[in-house]
C-alpha cells in the first residue's frame, strides 16, 4: 500500500507535512541536551511522497531528548502542526488546548519565551477553530485571539525580533478573523435572501400598524405576528451590531498590526478599503484619526492615488472623514513630497488643460480615448481641497512648489501643442520658442519625475537627480494623438527621454503600473520565483492633469511589431521574402471580417500556413556570443511567462504587436498601453478570445522546446504565487476599482478608438457631433449599475485565483494548462480583430 503512493506530494497538505518533518528534525538536533554523538535522523526528500511514520519518529527522538518546562515545550506546538498538516485536526486542535491549558496555569510566570508560545498557541487554535468551523465566532474571537492579543501585547519593553513577529502575527490573525466575519455578514446583508426578509419586515410592520390602527381585539394571530417582527426586528438589530463590533475590532487591529511591524505592510489596503468604504461611520474615523497619526507616513505611499481621489472639503463623510484624510495626505505630502505632489497637483490642475490651451473647435472632431469629462461639482471640491495641501507645503517648501508648479504646467501647455504640422518629418523637431518649457533651468528641488525614487521612511531624502533643463528639440511617436518625445537633462548630466502625452487620460496606466508594482512585492517574497528572476518591467507614469500626462521612455525598446513586420525591415520581409506580406495578411483577414468563424478560421489557416514565424531570429541577431544568447533566450521566456500570468488575472486586453516592446539588451517584455483592463476586452465590438498573448511568433522565440519547460514551469510559479496572495490581490484590486478617478470601464468612444472600422465612421462623426452632455449622461449610467460591474469584475478575479475556470475547479498546473491551450487555439485566434495582428 505504501508504495502505491505517487512519487511527488501533490497536495499542500503532504507538502506541509514533508516541511513540518524538516522542522520537527530540525528541533532534535537543537534540542539542549541531544547527544552530538546520535545519529542524524533520515530527512526527507522535499518531493519525497507521504511516508507517516517519519514525523512520528522525530516527534518521538525529539520528546527523549527535549526536557518541558511546567510541562510545556516547543516540541508540543510542532507535533500539533505535523497533525493539522496530516488533516487530523481534531489530534491537533487537542493538543493546542492541553497545552494552552497549562500554559493558562503558568503565564504569569515573567519568561518571554512561554510568553511567546502561549500567544502563538492562543493564535493557531482560534485560527484553526475558525477554518473548522467548530466554536462561535463570539468565542473564537473572545477566548483565544484577543487573548493572544492581550497577552503579546503585555510583551513591552522587550523588543527581540522573535517578539515584535509573535506579536504583529497576533494582531493580523484577530484583524483577519473579524475582518472575514465581517464580509461575511456585509455578503449577506447584501443578498437576495436578505432583501426578501425586508421586503416580508416592512409587509408585517405595515399589517401591525393596520392592526393596531383598527384597533382590532387581541387574539392568537394578532399576537404571533407581533411577535415574529419583534424577533425579526431584534435579529436584523443584532445583525448590524456584529457588522459594526467586528468591523472595528478588524481595523484596530491592523492598525496595531501596522504599528507593530513592517512585515505585514501590504494589509494597509485592507485597513484602508474598510475605512473609505465605511467613511460615514463616527466611529471608524474616530480610530483612524488617533491612530492613523502613529502609522509611518510612508506605508501609505502606494495608496496615495486612491486616497487623493476621495479628498474633499464637504462633509460628504462622517464626523470629519474629509477632515481625517486631508489632515493624512497633508502628512503624508510633507513626509515625501517628490512621491506627492505630482499627484495631488494633478489633482489641483485637474482641468488645467482647457485653461492654458485655447483649444479651437475643430480639433475636438480628432478621435481621442476618453471624452472630454465633464467639471462635476465633487471635483471642483476635490480642486479645493487639493489646493490647500498644496498651500500647506508651500509654507514648508515654497521653491519646491513652485518650480513643480512652473514644471507641470510647462509639460501640460507642451502636450496640448497640435503637432499635425510636423506629421510627416522624421528627424528633430524645434521647440517652438513660446514654449515654456525651454525656458526651464537649474530646477533644484524639483526630482525627474520620470525617475524611480526609492522610499526613505526617514523622509530624508539626500542625492537626488533633479531637473537642470530640456533639449531644444522633440521627435513625434506615432499613434492617432502624435505624442512627443522630450530630452530631459538631469542634475547628474545624463539624459533622460520622456514621452509627453495630450488628450488621454494617463490615471489608467498609472494605476496599472501601481498594481504590477505589488505583483513583484509578491512575486519578489517567494523564493521559488525570486530565484528565477520572475519580475514585470514597469516604466514610472505621472498624470499632470485629466487630460496630458508624461512618461517614462523605455530606452533601448522597440516594439515587437516593427522587429517583425515593419514594411521596410522586418525580420518576416527579411527571413521569409517569399511568404505574404503583413499588409497582405491584414487585407485578408480585413476582408474575412464579416464571414461566418467557420469561414474564417479556414481563411486563418491558409494565413497562418504562408506566413510563418521568424522571432527566433531576435536573440539570434542581437546577442552573438552562445552562452549570452542562451541566457537572453531564457530571460525572454521568463518574461512572457509571468507578464502572461499577471496580465490574465488582471484581464489585460488589447495586447497587439505595438503595445509590447522588447528591450534589445535584456531580451525581457515592456507591456504599455494598459488601458483595457479587468476583461474589458471581452466587452469589445470584435471581443478579445485570448487570455494573453502567445502566437506563433511569441512561442518561435522561445527556441525549440516552445511552451514546454522553462515557459510551462515559470507560468506555473507565478501563478501559485497569485493564488498563495489571493487576499492579497483582492484587497489591492478592490481599492482601485472603486477609485472614483479610474476610468476602467468600456465605452463606446473608447472601443471605437481601439477597433476603427470604416463602418463606424458615419457613427463616430454623430458621437462626436452630439452634446458631451448626453454622451457623458450615457457613458456613465448610474452608480449602483457601476457597482454591479465592480463587483462582477472581482467575483471573476476570485474565481481566477480559486482555479475556476468554466465552472471547473483546476490544480494550478490544470489552469495553466488550460489557459496556454486557449491562447494557442487558431479558433479563438481567427475571431480576434485584425488590429490585433493574430497570425504574427
């Protein structure tokens, strides 16, 4: 029977179990008192299957040579977790309560070790009791995590590592367990079910109230129904209590989980999502405005956009929400103003575009991605409020404030410069000479905003690269927007170039970038993905205003359609001169538009077959030396492999050959233009069928053995590590969905950008001939329809990092499977818009 057991353990548990074996003898061999001269134990291969009697027999050698103290010992706590980890719990939880039992007896005792281990026990069996569902909440919560609280927190003035961890673990489990028992009765209080039992509450008070009225004699139905609504009405009152009891335990305690710790950082977008979306309650701002002073300003630096998109000066919160929050991002501004001004002045400038550019008429008829907004009287308050942080800095840091003032509204006036003129030049261009911009120089407390400034909590902030001026000239990228290329020459005498944008709302991308940002916080964590370097590049994206906004320009790229198949030098025209053109394959499948996916998928086919991939050649031309080109090869497979991965979770559409660039020195992926996210693609008037992009071309480049090995294994990591963050991911993505300024949803405007067609050009002049007013009135429905589709989006996410895909419950090597199959699949392929360059 033993040897039936497959050779790999598949399962976390037996996983676990092999790691609690490691750890059980490990312990022997630091037990005081074991012999040096006893003969190690046999350890298990990490992979090795389950083989039961092996940590019995650690367990065993450890309780011969582990002498306990009152009848406790840290063998005790191992053991209980080899048994949780083997799915006997009812074994395990035993233990955990004899040991707390006598621990009970003896904590007053002043060791910190026993300290430590009655709060880590305390911790586990509530924890454990909650997973198994077998003890009330109430006593869950009472018993065992607030007393673990409790007593780690009368750990003070001791401040061992050991401690401060045993004591941040402490606060998190509390803060988790009432945080989850307060989604779970917010879930139900948003049910159907629920609904129902209002809508039966309100039938029973108005029939009461009849009742009454008539004045009608007391008898046996009259009082049974009294009754019931003063039953129904005390369990819905009791209900609310609960939500309102374990709400605040939740966030006083990631505020002291916070406090107490860096380890735990990333919760701060729990704290956050519970506090802004109950800003209407007294009492939650109450906590946040005598606690939030104490947490480090700079823990709340990767929130700073979704917490500048809710300041205002109306009270539209609570007892001072806005109060609250302005008095943080004042804190916070003051603390690390090169991470903050540039947003809260975006903020400030939100319309800033229509003040300093007299647009004409006639340029409104361009397409562009997002419609004009629409001045609403919240953002008018949101100016306000940003302005008088603005002024709360300046009194600190006048030159700073205004030369980020002259700079932003120098790159704004710029971005706005109609560059129809210049569309046909190649080379420079000169920067027309009212241009303030070139008048800028030796700007010395303003940072480049294109840089990555690494935080310093101190708030310090020493040798930074400042602005000392422009070049005199720009270069046009392409795009329907012509956007411009700028030199910017920092304090150091290096060149940095910046991609200076107009007419398109940069939030989005901002917002994305800020998410891959705690991607690879994630992905960074584990080992098994740290060791192989499995990272998304990001490039820095600063928003100026609604409108314009610069970036970071990603030197030494080029996107992968113009390695492949530019019309003059393409690697397909070069390789395989022979094979149909580009423009030839996008003529067929242009023409193929209308037929039936049949049809399509055979014309698709005969494409694919005269036009065959030639990407091996990248690595091949730029890196000529064998043992460089191997690693190059492996750098860019690793890269497709997790920008896939993280770009499917976050439903990253639109992912055609010119919003992916190839860096020529390090071979890894560049993704830009992040703004179809969260499945919008699928929303599409040709919808997206492909979770990522993984063509003929994409797959040729990772040389002979494709999607097998290194690519299939790297899929494989990344994703455990998603699935492992699941709370994680879910807490970050809810923050931003329900950002007011993140303009994530599909609209038609926005999908006719994307997918022109020469069909939609009578109706696109109508659009845009229409009163903004109307089409802002039907691009936006109202809030509760938004709410729905939020809600839907993470219902989704959910499900992705569970595994469920088509109503199916998936291991994660079965989903990555799956999603490799249909990212291949010519079916779904020969469905995509032609725009999109499928057969490349």
């Amino acid at each position: 029977q033993r040897s039936a057991v497959p050779a790999r353990a598949e399962s976390r548990s037996e996983l676990s179990v092999c790691r609690g074996e490691e750890n059980a003898l490990a312990l022997v061999h630091e037990a005081p008192g074991f012999p040096c001269w006893a003969p190690a134990l046999p350890r298990a291969a990490p992979g090795a299957a389950l083989r039961v009697p092996l940590p019995e027999r650690a367990m065993f050698q450890i309780k011969q040579h582990n002498p306990t103290q009152y009848g406790v010992s840290e063998w005790q706590l191992e053991e209980a977790q080899v048994f949780w980890a083997k799915k006997e719990e009812s074994l395990a939880l035993n233990i955990l309560k004899e040991l707390i039992k006598k621990l009970d007896a003896n904590w007053f005792q002043n060791d910190p070790h026993l300290k430590l281990m009655y709060t880590e026990c305390l911790r586990l069996c509530g924890t454990w009791l909650a997973e198994t569902c077998l003890e009330n909440p109430t006593i869950i919560m009472q018993k065992y995590l607030e007393k673990a609280v409790e007593i780690a927190a009368s750990h003070r003035g001791d401040n061992r590592d050991e401690l401060k961890k045993g004591k941040t673990k402490a606060f998190l489990s509390l803060a988790r367990f009432s945080d989850n028992q307060y989604q779970r009765i917010e879930n139900y209080m948003k049910s159907s079910e629920f609904e129902n039992k209002q809508a039966l509450l309100k039938k029973a008070k108005e029939e009461v109230g009849l009742l009454r009225e008539r004045r009608v004699q007391t008898n046996r139905y009259t009082v049974k129904v009294q009754r019931e609504l003063e039953l129904d009405e005390c369990a819905i009152h009791a209900l609310t209590e609960d939500r309102q009891r374990f709400l605040c335990k939740a966030v006083e305690n990631y505020i002291s989980c916070l406090l107490s710790g860096e380890e735990h950082d990333m919760w701060i977008f729990r704290l956050c999502s519970l506090w802004l979306e109950n800003s209407g309650v007294d009492r939650i701002n109450e906590m946040m405005k005598k606690n939030a002073e104490k947490i480090p300003s700079y823990k709340f630096l990767p929130l700073m956009y979704q917490l500048a998109a809710r300041m205002g000066t109306k009270m539209m919160g609570g007892l001072g929400f806005h109060e609250v929050l302005n008095n943080l991002m004042s804190r916070i501004s003051l603390d690390h103003p090169h991470h903050t001004l540039f947003i809260i002045l975006a903020l400030a400038n939100a319309n800033k575009d229509e003040l300093l550019t007299k647009t004409d008429a006639k340029r409104i008829n361009k397409l562009i991605k997002n419609a004009p907004k629409e001045i609403s009287q919240l953002d008018v308050d949101r100016m306000e409020a940003a302005r008088n942080i603005i002024n709360i800095i300046r009194k600190r840091r006048a030159y700073m404030v205004r030369d980020v003032e002259a700079l932003c509204d120098a790159y704004i006036t710029l971005a706005n410069v109609d560059a129809t003129p210049w569309k046909a030049q190649r080379g420079g261009i000169s920067i027309p000479a009212d241009q303030p911009i070139i008048k800028l120089k030796n700007l010395e407390d303003v940072v480049v905003p294109t840089m990555e400034i690494k935080v310093d909590p101190t708030g310090r902030y020493e040798n930074l690269v400042t602005v000392r001026s422009f070049k005199p000239e720009f270069h046009l990228a392409g795009g329907l927007n012509l956007p411009k290329i700028i030199n910017c020459v920092g304090s150091d005498g290096k060149e940095r170039r910046q991609l200076v944008k107009g007419r398109d709302d940069l939030r989005q991308d901002a917002v994305m970038q800020q998410v891959f940002q705690m991607c690879n916080t994630l992905l960074q964590q584990n080992t098994e993905t740290r060791k192989r370097k499995l990272t998304i590049r990001r490039y820095k994206v600063v928003p100026l205003s609604q409108r314009s906004g610069v970036l970071e320009w990603c030197t030494g790229t080029t996107p992968i359609g113009e390695f492949l198949v530019n019309a003059d030098k393409g690697a397909h025209k070069r390789y395989r001169p022979h094979d149909y053109s580009g423009f030839q394959c996008q003529k067929i499948m242009m023409d193929a538009q209308k037929k039936h996916s049949e049809e399509k998928y055979n014309i698709f086919m005969k494409v694919c077959d005269n036009f065959q991939p030639v990407f091996r050649y990248f690595c091949m031309e730029k890196f000529r030396d064998p043992a460089v080109w191997f690693e190059k090869r492996l750098a860019y497979t690793r890269s497709v492999a997790t920008s896939s991965i993280v770009g499917y979770i976050l439903g990253l559409g639109d992912r055609h050959v010119q919003n992916i660039l190839i860096d020529e020195q390090t071979a890894e992926l560049v993704h830009i233009d992040l703004g179809v996210a969260f499945e919008q693609g699928k929303i599409l008037p040709t919808p997206e069928t492909v979770p990522f992009r993984l063509t003929r071309d994409i797959v040729d480049g990772m040389g002979i053995t494709g999607v097998e090995g290194v690519f299939r294994r790297c899929c494989e990591k990344t994703m455990a590590v998603m699935r492992n963050s699941q709370e994680a991911l879910l807490t970050i993505v809810e923050v931003l969905l329900y950002d007011p300024l993140f303009d994530w949803t599909m609209n038609p405007l926005k999908a006719l950008y994307l997918q022109q067609r020469p069909e939609d050009e009578a109706d696109m002049s109508s659009t845009l001939g229409a009163d903004p007013r109307a089409c802002k009135r039907k691009a936006s429905s109202d809030d509760q329809s938004f709410n729905k589709v939020a809600e839907r989006v993470l219902m989704r996410l959910q499900e992705k990092l569970k595994g469920v895909e088509e109503g199916t419950v998936l291991s994660v090597g079965g989903q990555v499977n799956l999603l490799i199959q249909q990212a291949m699949d010519p079916k779904n392929l020969s469905r995509l818009f032609p725009g999109w360059k499928p057969w490349v």
